[in-house]
C-alpha cells in the first residue's frame, strides 16, 4: 500500500476509536449525572443555550451588516 493509503485508513480508525471512546464514556459516566437540582436544570438548559447562541451569531451579523 502506497503512503497516503496508509494515512487515510490511519486517520479512519483514529476517529473511529474517538467516537467510540466519546460513546463509552457516555455510557459510563451517563448515570453519575444529577437528576435533582440546579445542576440538573443547567444541563437541560445547555442545548437550548448552545443552540440559541450560534443563531444569536448568524442573525447578529445579518442584522448588522443592514445597518
């Protein structure tokens, strides 16, 4: 196999071996989270907060750039 064969397939099962990592870890760690509390609130709020600021972001700019 010719070098940069070599690569790709290095690079692939890498990030294969990243998902599935990021994937166990999940699972391991899924059942230490809180389930009362104001921990518990802030991480049902963290999609909605991160979701919130990349479309504060991309309608900010489209707002701004009409003035």
């Amino acid at each position: 196999m010719s070098l940069p064969v070599v690569e790709g397939v290095a690079v692939i099962a890498l990030s294969a071996l990243l998902v599935w990592g990021i994937r166990f870890l999940g699972l391991v760690f899924g059942e230490k989270l809180p389930r009362t509390g104001f921990f518990k609130r802030g991480m049902d709020a963290l999609p909605g907060a991160i979701f919130a600021r990349s479309e504060e972001r991309r309608v900010g700019k489209e707002c701004r750039s009409r003035w």
